[in-house]
C-alpha cells in the first residue's frame, strides 16, 4: 500500500512539474498561445459577404487565379520549407505555427483595406483558414481563402515560384 501511495504522490508531483513548465515555456514563447482568450466568431462563406460585415470568403481557383494575376496580395500559410520549394508567385510566407517570427515582417505589407488571398497546401490542410481567422481579430475583414491550395494551384499547371537556397 504504501508503494503505492508513493507511486500515486510521484505521479502528481511529476505531472505538476510539466504543467509549470509547459505554461512557462508558453508564457515566454513569442508563438505562445492565451488560454483563456475566447475565440473570435468569423464568418465564412463560399458566396460574396457584404463589405460592411467582412469576413472570410472561400474562393476556387479561377478566382484565386485572377487575384494572383491582378498582383493582388497573397499569404502561404504553410511551413518554410515548403515554401522554399514551390509557392504561388508573389505570395508571402507568414507560416501559421510560427507566426510570432513572421508577423512583425508581414504585417507593414498588408493593408485592412485590400482583399488578402490566404492558402496552404492542399483542401485538407486548416492552416489557412486558422491564420484567416487570426487575422480577422487583428482587423483584417477581406479575406479570402483558398482551400484547393498548393496542390491544386500546380496540380493546375499555374505557374509556381521556388526560393534560391
């Protein structure tokens, strides 16, 4: 009995110690997350939204052909290392899953004014549409998302640009 009250005791202290040190490292990481932040409703929709609500509206390849086309703005949601090796032509990396790096960078280049094209690598992947929505709560309201993504931008044949290493 008493092995294994000090197994039980072992268990919580050691589960108390990564709690402090998981929410430490949080705390202090420039990706660190609040958990106590409630989500922000946005609304998304494969049709037009209205300008005075925004939002994020899901868009196909013709349309995302065209914004590339125009020079419209473009973010790559995905990891540099996929970025590295083939991107839509013009597009900005701001990598969601370390957008702490990215940030201070993209954000002088994006105007709340201009439509903002957001994709990752293909329709299953959600990385674009969680940036979308983090963009949304920093005032961003015309965005639009995507979801064929990467995959479905050079499964196309459109043109793809890769960095120089």
């Amino acid at each position: 009995m008493k092995m294994l009250i000090s197994a039980i005791s072992q268990a919580i202290l050691l589960l108390a110690a990564a709690l402090v040190v998981g929410f430490g490292f949080n705390a202090l990481s420039r990706n660190g997350i609040n958990p106590f932040k409630m989500p922000v409703r946005v609304p998304v929709a494969a049709d037009s939204l209205s300008a005075e609500t925004g939002g994020i509206k899901v868009i196909d390849i013709a349309a995302a052909k065209r914004l590339v086309d125009s020079g419209g703005c473009i973010i790559d949601a995905r990891r540099k290392a996929d970025y590295d090796e083939g991107h839509i032509p013009g597009s900005i990396l701001l990598d969601y899953y370390d957008m702490g790096n990215y940030l201070d960078q993209v954000l002088p280049l994006l105007s709340k004014e201009q439509e903002i094209m957001i994709y990752c690598s293909e329709p299953s992947c959600d990385d674009s549409e969680l940036l979308a929505r983090q963009l949304y709560s920093l005032g961003f309201k015309k965005l639009l998302l995507f979801k064929g993504g990467f995959a479905e931008w050079s499964g196309a044949g459109l043109p793809v640009e890769k960095d120089a290493q």
